[in-house]
C-alpha cells in the first residue's frame, strides 16, 4: 500500500513539515500516521483528502484512490475504479506464480 506513503511524502514535501507535524496538523495521532505510512494501516478516504489538500493535489481523486485501495480483492479494486471513474490499480504481485494476497 503505497498512498499513505506517497501522500504523506507529498504532503511533507509541499509543505516542509515533518510527518509529525502533519499528523499534528491533521488531529491524529503521529503513530497512525507512521502506519499509514508504512502500509500498515489502510489510508481512510478523509485521511487522504486533507492529506492531499496539503500536497495541493487533488483532494476527491486522493479520497477515491483510498476507498479503491481499500478493497482486498483486485478484482473488486478493479470493479470500484471502474465505478467510481478512477485508473484501475496495478496488478498484485505475484511470487512464484501465485498472487500475493492484498493486505
């Protein structure tokens, strides 16, 4: 799960805060934002809207980005993205063959 990471990069960059700040900033907790952004936590939609608001990126493709990534399927990713209008996620990885579960 590579969003929370990029947009917290972003958000960092765009700013020059530190994770810190931003979790500081943002009203959640500076643990939640070290999960998101090392792919342990999910990035929730609102999380990733204000996330992008700081990036000055685009907050609604930031918030449905999140709710694609959140499905553990990529076929249902694939489905939502095709819903909602958003690029489809890149394939899974795969290890010797077989695809590695989503987390």
């Amino acid at each position: 799960m590579e969003l929370g990471k990029t947009l917290i990069d972003a958000a960092c960059s765009k700013t020059g805060m530190t994770r810190y700040a931003i979790s500081k900033a943002l009203a959640v907790s500076d643990g939640f934002v070290s999960r998101v952004y090392n792919g342990r936590d999910p990035v929730p939609p609102a999380l990733a809207a204000r996330l992008a608001v700081l990036a000055g990126i685009d907050a609604r493709r930031a918030a449905l980005d999140a709710l694609v990534s959140q499905e553990k399927s990529h076929e249902k990713q694939i489905e939502l993205a095709a819903a909602l209008g958003v690029a489809a996620p890149a394939e899974p990885p795969t290890r010797n063959g077989v695809t590695v579960q989503l987390a």
